[in-house]
C-alpha cells in the first residue's frame, strides 16, 4: 500500500546504473544497480544515495546512468466495435 501512494504522489520507479572505480584496481570499473522509487526530474533519493556513497565508500564514482518510469499512468481508452442488448 505504501508503494501505492508513494506513486500516486509522483515518486516513479528509477533504476540507476553506478559505474565506479575499484578502490584496490583503479583503472577497473565495476557496476552497481541502484533501483527506488524517487521524484523525477530532481531524483532527491538517488542524490541522497550519491552523497552517502561518495561519503562512506571507497570506490571513486565514475558515472551514473538514469532511468525512470512512471508505474501508474492514464488509461488509455479503447473501443471495441460490439453491441449489447441491455433487458
């Protein structure tokens, strides 16, 4: 239910590709998926998880790809061409 609302407020499901330098080897890169539901276009929890990273962690960010989509959205309408006899 909380996923619900929290979408129904605006918040979209964003997928985040994080490459990042490995601490020991950085000339290597290593990937990380970073999945929440966050407020596009400012994206307030990925900066949040960005600034932990680059605060806690060792490995040197190299850069950060973005996906985002909303879950609910309008309805399309569709008709079909039949009729029905109401008694």
């Amino acid at each position: 239910m909380a996923n619900l609302m929290t979408q129904l407020h605006g918040y979209q499901l964003t997928t985040a590709q994080i490459l990042y330098h490995l601490p020991d080897h950085p000339a290597l890169l290593q990937t990380y998926v970073w999945q929440e539901y966050d407020f596009a276009p400012k994206f307030p929890e990925l900066i949040k998880f960005l600034n932990f990273w680059k605060r806690e962690l060792d490995g040197k960010l190299h850069s950060v790809f973005v996906a985002s989509q909303e879950i609910i959205t309008p309805s399309d309408p569709r008709f079909f061409d039949i009729e029905l006899t109401v008694q």
